[in-house]
C-alpha cells in the first residue's frame, strides 16, 4: 500500500484507461475460480490491513472508528458476497439450444452467454469511505462481472483511497494478476470528466449528488460512442404511518424515526426524509422531545455541511412549514444539531421541493387528516430508493398505499426503518429517476452484476471456441438452461 512502499498509486486518467484496456481480455476470460479467489484475496488484505486503514479514514472523513470498523466488514463482506455470486454461475445467465435439423425452419446450434462490458468507471462515494467508494460495492460488482475498474477517487478522502488501492492492488499482483485490473485516478473534477469521456471505458457507475450525476450522465450520453451510466442519486424514503398503528405507540415511533433520520448526521441515502403520518399532538411532542435528545454531528465535508444548511434554509424559508426542532451549527465545535419541521398533506402537495433530498440531519413530518390524503401523497412521491409503512395490518387502505409504493421505490418496508441495507442476495438498492438513473438496477446486493454484462449469442461457433460455461460437459458446474431446461 503507498503506506507501505511510499508510492501513491494514483494514475492519470490515460495510463489507467490504457492498463485496464490491455487486461480487459484477460479478466474477462478468467475461469470462476480464479476471479472469485481474486475477489477474496482484496478482501482478506483489507481485513488485515483494518488498522493502517481506519485511521486513516477517521482523519479524512470525520467519521468515528467504531462506524468505519463496521464498514471496513461490510466492504469485505461485500468482496466475499461477490466471490460466491462469481461461483454460483447463475450471472452468467448460460442457454444452449442444440442444432434441430427436425424443425421448420431448421434451427442451428445457439448457445447465450453473458459477457462482461469492459472497463468500469466508479466514481467513489463520500458517505461510504470504505463501502461505497474505492473498493465498495460499485468495484466488487464490477470485478465479479470481469471489468477492470478505474475508479475517480472521492475529494472527501483522497490519502484512503490511496492507501487502500494500494492493499487492493499488491493483494491483486501477489494472487498473480496483471497490473490494469484495478486503477485510480486523483479527485479532480477534471479527472472524472476525462475518465467518462475516455473512448476504453465502456459503463460508468457513479454514487452522489443528482447535479453531480447527471452532469456526467449527460457526458456518458454525450460520447460520439455513449455508454451506460448507473447512478444512484439519493432519496427521500418516506415512511407511512396508519391510524390504527400510531395510537399508544407515539414514543416509540418518534424514537425509531429519530434515531434512523439522525444515523450517521443523516448522511445516508436511505435516510427517512418524510414521516407522513395521522395529525395528532402526542406524536408531535414525543417527536420534539426525541429529536431534542439527539446529538450534534460533524459532517463529512465543509462543502455537504453548507449544502446541507443552505437546504434546511431553503425548506424553512417556505411559509407552510413549521420548525419543530430548530437544529443548526455550532460553530464551536462544528457540530450539526438535527432539524425536525412539520407541513401539512396540502402543503406538501403544494410545494413539490419538499419532496426532493436534503442530505443530513433533518427531516419533515407530514401530517395528513384523512386516508385520502395519504393516498394522494403517495401518488405525489418521485422515484424512490426505500418506502415504508408502520400498520396493524388490516387497514383497508394498505390495499391502496402498497401499490403505489412498489409503483416509485426499489424496496419497500413493513415496519423498522430505511437506513441499513443488507448486502445479501435478494437486495433492492436502486428505483426510479431521481433515486437513480437506470430503474433496472441495484447498486447493493448480488443483482450489482447485472450492470456490466450483457449477452451474446454463438450460433454454429465451435465448442473449443467457446467459454466453458457454454460446453456441453459443463466444466464449470454452473446453471445451465439446455433445449428449454433447467439443470
Ligand atoms: P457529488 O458532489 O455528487 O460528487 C460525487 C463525485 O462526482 C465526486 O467525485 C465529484 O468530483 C464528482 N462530480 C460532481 N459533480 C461533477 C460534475 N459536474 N462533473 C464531473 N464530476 C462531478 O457528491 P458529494 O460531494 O459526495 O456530496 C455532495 C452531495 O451529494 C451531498 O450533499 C448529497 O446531496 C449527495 N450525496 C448523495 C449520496 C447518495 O447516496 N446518493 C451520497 C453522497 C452524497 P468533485 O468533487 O471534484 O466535483
């Protein structure tokens, strides 16, 4: 690591795009086993190098060791996931079709496989040091799928991914792969844009702001070869509240939404953004009280800081919101105290801003009059990563209300609360425009692979020309679909 040997390993955006070009074919064509033990041997460096690592990240990202301990886990957990995804096979979504000269019109020997795209482009996150950045879920996907990576480091904390590309890449050399298979490149603006506009990059995917995201977007489009660009953009995530439900349960509620919008100075994107629930004045004060007890939080950078106060200004600013809590800076030890406000369902619906992010501390409780009213304000959401209800389970309404969160968000609650993303199988982490920019996708979860592959069908092409995954003896043991079946 540049800790270690005392070379940073950033690249310029041309020796990176040109390495990770020039082992593009290697990777691609590595057995499963060989690619997934790459995955595990990244993971177990970083693991044992925790210690160097987490400082590290504490001083560049104000975050604390316990938090950036668990996410380091996470990473590598993420890394391992990817490992037994690789494995599995099923990604490789193999279908063999034999020659039949019996029908009309005689069909030939088809065999379909998914491929990886190329090189990946992953622009680090600053929320995430470790989980969503430079070797996060963006890159471990990526990798299980064959793509190098070249990933734009994140301006929030430039020494780490340094230091960890550098765990990465000599863990990468010492399994025996080729320089090229991960790269880096520094956190200039320009670096990213080059990076995007660079004719051997073939996907991008991207974690941040929505002008930051489709700024670049617009540059992948804009490419005389464009190419697909996944983004994740953030969210509002509302959680619903029934009638029946809240009654006698205000505290606890108030407790749980609290602690969840609050989780990390609410710098996640699955934080709960709006709690829509029954107007009702023992909820209002329970909010106040749990919302008083919370702490200040230093936020990770000065810039999502600013940004974020400008944003509760902004929201304050509007005559039909009412501040419950009024939270702030405090400049003494540039700490955030969190923000609760309260707006009518009419409001809402007047004021469409109020349905757009603001990421940290603060959130918006909505208070509705009717089931109707809930119901129009469901209709009203855009795009969303998570959508919740809190209900006893037998309102005739939640007929209504789960539709049409399954209709605008990528997961959706019963119960609990939107913050904590599970990096397992059946994860859902993405949704419609603005939560992100290819509904189709997740970012989170072993579905990651899908986003750089694609499929190609051999039709008459030799075996000793094909992948093994493709051949009739099934070296690989993977799931293969043969002449309509399953094995
Ligand atoms: P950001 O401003 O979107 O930046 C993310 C990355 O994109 C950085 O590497 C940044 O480089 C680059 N970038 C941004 N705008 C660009 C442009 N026009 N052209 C080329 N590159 C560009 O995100 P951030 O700095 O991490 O945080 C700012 C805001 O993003 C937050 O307040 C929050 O709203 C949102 N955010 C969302 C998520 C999420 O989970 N979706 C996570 C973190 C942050 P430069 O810094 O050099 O411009």
């Amino acid at each position: 690591m540049s800790t270690t040997t005392g070379a940073t390993r950033v690249s310029s955006v041309d020796v990176a795009c040109a390495q990770a070009h020039e082992t593009a074919p290697w990777f691609a064509a590595t057995d499963l086993s060989t690619r997934a033990g790459l995955l595990e041997a990244i993971a177990d460096a970083v693991d044992s190098h925790i210690d160097e690592l987490v400082p590290i990240a504490m001083a560049e990202s104000r975050l604390g060791e316990e938090r950036l301990r668990g996410e380091v886990g996470r990473t590598t957990g993420q890394l391992r996931l990817m490992a037994n995804v690789v494995r599995d096979g099923v990604f490789l979504g193999v279908v063999i079709d034999h020659a039949d000269p019996s029908l009309t019109p005689p069909r030939p020997d088809l065999r379909r496989m998914n491929i990886p795209l190329g090189p990946v482009a992953v622009f680090a996150a600053s929320n995430f040091p470790f989980a969503f950045s430079t070797l996060g879920g963006d890159t471990a996907s990526a990798l299980a799928s064959g793509c190098p990576v070249v990933v734009k480091s994140n301006p929030g904390h430039p020494q780490l991914s340094d230091a960890i590309m550098a765990v990465a890449q000599d863990a990468l050399v010492a399994a025996g792969a080729p320089d090229g298979v991960l790269g880096l490149v520094d956190e200039s603006l320009q670096a990213g844009i080059d990076l995007v506009n660079d004719d051997r990059i073939e996907a991008v995917a991207f974690t941040g702001s929505q002008r930051g995201g489709l700024a670049l977007a617009k540059i992948a489009a804009d490419r005389p070869r464009p190419i697909p660009f996944f983004g994740e953009l953030g969210s509002i995530n509302p959680m619903f509240v029934t009638a029946d439900y809240l009654a006698g349960r205000e505290t606890e509620l108030a407790a749980g939404f609290v602690g969840s919008f609050t989780l990390g100075a609410g710098q996640f994107c699955t934080k709960p953004g709006l709690l829509i629930a029954p107007r009702d004045e023992t909820l209002r004060a329970a909010l106040i009280e749990a919302v008083g007890g919370a702490p200040g939080q230093r936020m990770l950078t000065d810039g999502i800081r600013d940004m974020f106060l400008a944003g509760v200004d902004a929201r304050v600013s509007i005559g039909d919101v009412e501040v419950l809590h009024a939270g702030g800076l405090d400049d003494a030890n540039d700490e955030v105290r969190p923000t609760l406000m309260a707006v009518s369902a009419n409001a809402i619906l007047a004021h469409p801003e109020l349905l757009e992010e603001c990421f940290g501390p603060m959130s918006l409780l909505v208070e509705y009059d009717d089931a109707e009213q809930m119901l129009r304000i469901a209709d009203a959401l855009p795009g969303l990563l998570a959508a919740g209800v809190h209900a006893v389970g037998d309102e005739s309404v939640l007929a209504e209300l789960l539709p049409r969160l399954s209709a605008h968000a990528g997961r959706v609650l019963w119960g609990g609360w939107p913050t904590g993303v599970a990096v397992t199988w059946s994860m859902q982490h993405g949704g419609p425009f603005p939560a992100t920019t290819r509904p189709e996708s997740t970012s989170v979860g072993a579905a990651a692979v899908q986003r750089f592959i694609r499929p190609v069908t051999y039709q008459s092409v030799p075996e000793e020309w094909l992948s093994p995954a493709l051949h009739d003896a099934n070296p690989w043991a993977i799931p293969q679909r043969v002449d309509g079946v399953l094995d």
